[in-house]
C-alpha cells in the first residue's frame, strides 16, 4: 500500500472511541468474574482464556489491562486485583520462576512500575527494581546486549531479539527510580547494538539475532516466530517501531528517530486494505494466511509515543495515523460482548510453523494477552493525558 492511501480512511469518532473505552472496562470486569485474583493463559482457546499460573512471559498485560480498568473507571475492584498480582509477581522474583529470561521489562514494568506510579506502592518499587537488577545479569559484556532466553552459559544462546527493546524501560526506570547510572548505561548499549544489526537496509527487521560468544561480533540474524530468516515478522516489526519510540523517549538520539521513520515506512507499506496486517509480511492480499491484530496495535502505541516528540506537523501526521489504525481495530478486530470473548482483541497469532523457523502451531487466529494490553493502552493514549507505565 502506498502510505498516502491510508488518507482516504476515516479517523477514530469520539463515540466508537467511547463505546471501545467502556469495553475494556467491561471486559475486564468479565475477566475478573472468571478468573478472581488469578492469571489468563497466554492466548484464548476459541476467544475464551483458560487459566494460568504466573509463570508465563506474557502474565504482565494481563495485570497491565487490569490497571488501565482502574485507571479508566476508577474503580477499587481492579486495583484490589492488580495489587494482588504485584504480590505475586514478588514472589516470582523471589523464587526464580521463570526469570530466566529478558522478559522482566513486560512482566514487571506493567505490574509493579504501573502500580508504584499510580498507588506509591513502595513494596512494587522494591519489588520492580528486584527484576531490573535480574535483567541487568543478563548483560553479556562480550556483544554489548542482553541475551534473550535461556541460560547464560549455554552458548547457543548467545543471542538478542528484537521484542527487547520493549523490556528496555524497566532499565531506565530503574536508573531514575535509584540514581544509579548503571541501567541506563546497559540499556542504551543494548539498543546501541540491537539498531547496528537488527534492521535491514529497506528498514525490515530481523526477529533475532545471533553474536559469536568468544569475540561478541555478530553472526548471523534469524527468526524464530516469523516465516523465515529474510521474511518480516509483522510483530517484530511492531516491536521496533515501538521499541525505537520508548528509546528515542530516554535518549533523545536522533539516529532512532531516523529509523523509526524506515521502520514505521515498511510497516504501514505493507498494510493491505483492511489495514489488518498478516502475520508475516512475505504475504500479499489474497492470500489466506492469519491476520496479526496485535502487530497493528502495538504500532499504534508507538505512532502515539513518537508523536510527543516531533514537529507539530509530523506529530498531528502520527496522530491521525493511529487513528485511523485504531478504527480500523476495532471494526475488524475488537471484542464486542462477552458471548464473543473474554478477551479485548480478536484474530491475534502468537506463532504459526513454517518449513523454516522453529516455532510450534500456537493461538492462532486467537485473542492474546499482549493484543489486549496493547490494544488498550492505544485507545487509553487516546483518551487524554496518560502516564505510561513504560
């Protein structure tokens, strides 16, 4: 699609704006109904989650959801219930459940930073800062990033991926939230290294990337949940157009808004004309693979982080932008009564098996808990003044 097009659709009305915002509010509600103080499952099972334990890398935008309910109706009942999540994401941290992983930015930056910044909760504080200082042990000096998954001795490991640019601002909270210089010092390195080789030169993106672990250069980039090594995975490109505003926020480095420019250029490029993105890139319209509504959601996010910071033009650009993406959402994609889902945003795919990547046939066509989170914290963004919990 040429991006000009998108001109010719209609921005977000201020009641399906209205309408949406109530959703979330009601769905949350719904959801708490179903699962009490409990967590969802990582995606829905015909648009209905199954229970969880908090062990998962996604338990955070559930919490994350609860939080925006609050802070949308002001009601206790979710707080009561997103409190009762940060006490068990303290002990998750303090008992190594499933921390092996560079996915504390999402669990603990929607959970516990969210809770300190709206509450005062010192208890979420101490409890954020415990899971900054875990990501920070996952700096690998050799290669300048923080590894992805796994354990940090195991060198088929030695490997970053292009979603951590959105665990990054736990790092920088961390540094302002104690005066210490040394997560911010580790998080800009991590970016520093993730632009030199995740991004392509037309401004597509790598899922993960490989370094040699006895010299730190880089090897090699490849996917995992994408179609293939030198395909777009359309969530990883989400990912950097949204990872390159939070890291443009904390920097202010002018080379990351360059590239988020290339990299939100190929995105929206790519849309077809319901503007509901495949799953991966490599396919064109007419093609009967899955829609990714997460992908397009996380966009939004970044359209409207970025838009703070640019000339008024661009940003009034952005703005519209990401409204008329997130009308198109919620035509297409948004949950509209609990007889459909428990969830917030439908036709989501976590991971699809390819002849070429090492992924498993998982939610696809399915709500997610990162698509709701993000879907909306898009619509929240759009509401008026909100502090993000990033």
């Amino acid at each position: 699609m040429n991006i000009e097009m998108l001109d010719a659709y209609e921005p977000l009305k201020k009641d399906e704006l209205k309408e949406a915002l109530d959703l979330i509010v009601t769905q949350s509600r719904f959801s708490i109904d179903r699962f009490k103080e409990g967590f969802k499952h990582i995606f829905s099972t015909n648009n209905f989650y199954t229970p969880a334990e908090n062990n998962q890398w996604t338990n955070g935008f559930y919490t994350g959801q609860l939080w925006l309910a609050y802070e949308l109706s002001g009601d206790e009942f979710f707080r009561q219930v997103a409190e009762a999540h940060v006490k068990s994401f303290r002990e998750r941290i303090d008992n190594g459940i499933a921390t092996d992983t560079h996915d504390l930015g999402f669990l603990y930056s929607l959970s516990c930073v969210a809770a300190y910044k709206l509450t005062g909760d010192k208890f979420a504080k101490e409890t954020a800062l415990l899971a900054a200082d875990q990501l920070l042990r996952r700096f690998h000096e050799v290669g300048q990033f923080i590894q992805a998954w796994g354990s940090l001795e195991n060198k088929e490991n030695y490997r970053l991926i292009i979603d951590c640019l959105l665990n990054l601002p736990l790092l920088y909270w961390a540094s302002e939230a104690t005066g210490k210089a040394i997560y911010r010092v580790k998080a800009e390195a991590h970016i520093h290294t993730s632009v030199k080789v995740l991004f392509r030169p037309d401004y597509s993106a790598y899922h993960t990337f490989y370094f040699n672990p006895e010299t730190g250069e880089p090897d090699r980039g490849e996917t995992h949940q994408g179609y293939s090594a030198d395909s777009a995975w359309a969530r990883g490109q989400a990912w950097g157009v949204y990872g390159l505003a939070l890291s443009y926020r904390y920097t202010k480095n002018s080379d990351y808004l360059t590239l988020f420019e290339g990299v939100l250029g190929y995105f929206l490029s790519h849309l077809e004309g319901d503007l509901i993105p495949y799953w991966d890139f490599v396919f064109e319209e007419g093609s009967d693979e899955e829609r990714d509504s997460s992908a397009l959601a996380i966009v939004v996010c970044g359209l409207l982080e970025m838009a703070q910071y640019v000339n008024e033009e661009l940003s009034v650009r952005y703005q519209k932008l990401a409204s008329i993406l997130s009308r198109a959402l919620i035509i297409h994609c948004g949950v509209t009564s609990q007889e459909e889902s428990d969830g917030l945003l439908l036709h989501g795919v976590y991971g699809k098996k390819t002849p070429y990547n090492d992924c498993k046939n998982h939610g696809i066509d399915e709500c997610n808990l990162w698509g709701d989170y993000f879907y909306a914290e898009a619509l929240v963004r759009q509401a008026g003044a909100w502090t993000p919990y990033w």
